[in-house]
C-alpha cells in the first residue's frame, strides 16, 4: 500500500523528466518541501485538463457522497478495472503523483519499524492516480486515490503492497485523455517500474507523526530504538 510518502522536490524537479510542452502554471498551490505528506491533506496533483499538462492541489482520499465508511487511499490495480466504484476513474480520472519516494512499516522487535524506499538512480517517482476528475473542482470528499499493485521480490519484505510507479514515458501516456481504458490497463500490466529499480532503507520513527517535516525523516538510520 501506500500511506505517507515525501513529495519535497520543486515542480521544475519533477516536471523535468514528463512534461513535452511547458505547462501554464504560474504558482506552487500548495508548500513544497514536504517530506511527511499523509492522507487527507492536500497533495500536488499531475493531470491532463483540455489537451494540457496540470498541476492542481488535490485532496487525497476518495469517498463519494454514498460512500459510509473513511475515505479511501488506495485503489488496487487488480480490481480498478472492473470494480464499479474505480472503472469510470479509470477512464477519465487518471492521474500521477510526483513524489521522491513512499514510507511502508514493517514490525521489528515488536515494534513497527519505517522505511524508506525510492529510486536507485535518485530521479523521481511518478505513482499512478486516479480520482474525480476535473482535478480543480476542489472538492474535499472526493479526490484521489494512489494505485497500488503487489510488491513482488524483495519489496515484498516491507510490504506486500506498493504504490504503482510508471517511467516518465509511462506516466505521462497514463494522464492522456485521449488514451483509452483498454491501454491504461496496459500500461498498468506492462509499465510498471520493477522492485530492482529501488532501494529501502530504516529511517526515524519520528516519520510517524504527520506533523514532523524535514530531511532529516528520508535519512538513513542505524540505531532506531
């Protein structure tokens, strides 16, 4: 799964590695530099509106009027294309979020233990959305969920459950209006970045309270106890 990651780049740093034309975006909607970004916050938000590349402030978390139960986070890639709640957002509400890396826990000791994982060769990571589009409709219900596909080889110790990363190329076919259902259920089987494109490593358990922020949360740590 996923449910905190570190979105702390700048939109040059991120926009960089996806965007063919240069997107009319005149502001950051939302700080920058946020190392601890949680569910139920507002998150910035790639998309394609009119033909054009978007960066809107959306909420993650998606629980539409009917819906009884806490927002939902994530959306399994196995069932996205068939479940009733996730087909129509596959097809007109994809999305990727910029990120440099994700947080999962992972019990050590009796105690749950965070990690770190992102990128080997440090680019960025594009992670699969989909939500209620139009993304600028500012809606505090329903907004985004993050993909998420099985871990597979080593990934798999930390958790059985991670975020579907996609190639630049790959994400930025994903967020295409004109691209159908059929070929984003493509690239979801074929696109995805595989385990050995990362690296993990234990950080401080002070990642687990949302309100800590700082570089110091994606670091390295020997002795966590």
């Amino acid at each position: 799964m996923c449910g905190r990651f570190a979105q702390a780049g700048t939109r040059e740093e991120y926009l960089s590695l996806i965007a063919e034309e240069s997107p009319d975006i005149p502001y950051d909607p939302v700080p920058i530099g946020r190392y601890n970004v949680a569910p139920g916050t507002k998150v910035l938000l790639l998309n394609e509106r009119d033909g054009k590349l978007q960066l809107d402030p959306v909420y993650w978390g998606y629980a539409p009027a009917w819906w009884d139960k806490p927002p939902l986070i994530n959306a399994r890639s196995e069932t996205a294309a068939t479940s009733r709640m996730f087909r129509p957002l596959l097809e007109h509400g994809r999305a990727v979020v910029p990120a440099d890396g994700w947080f999962e826990w992972k019990k050590e000791d009796g105690k749950k233990q965070p990690y770190f994982i992102h990128r080997k060769d440090g680019q960025p990571i594009y992670m699969a959305a989909i939500g209620r589009a139009p993304f600028d409709h500012g809606d505090e219900h329903e907004g985004f969920m993050i993909v998420t596909a099985v871990a597979g080889n080593g990934l798999v110790d930390i958790h059985d459950r991670r975020p579907m990363v996609l190639t630049p190329a790959a994400a930025r076919d994903w967020m295409r209006q004109r691209v159908t259902r059929q070929e984003a259920e493509d690239i979801m089987r074929d696109e995805m970045l595989p385990p050995d494109a990362f690296i993990w490593y234990p950080v401080s358990r002070m990642v687990g309270n949302i309100r800590n922020q700082g570089e110091n949360l994606i670091q390295p740590v020997q002795d966590n106890r």
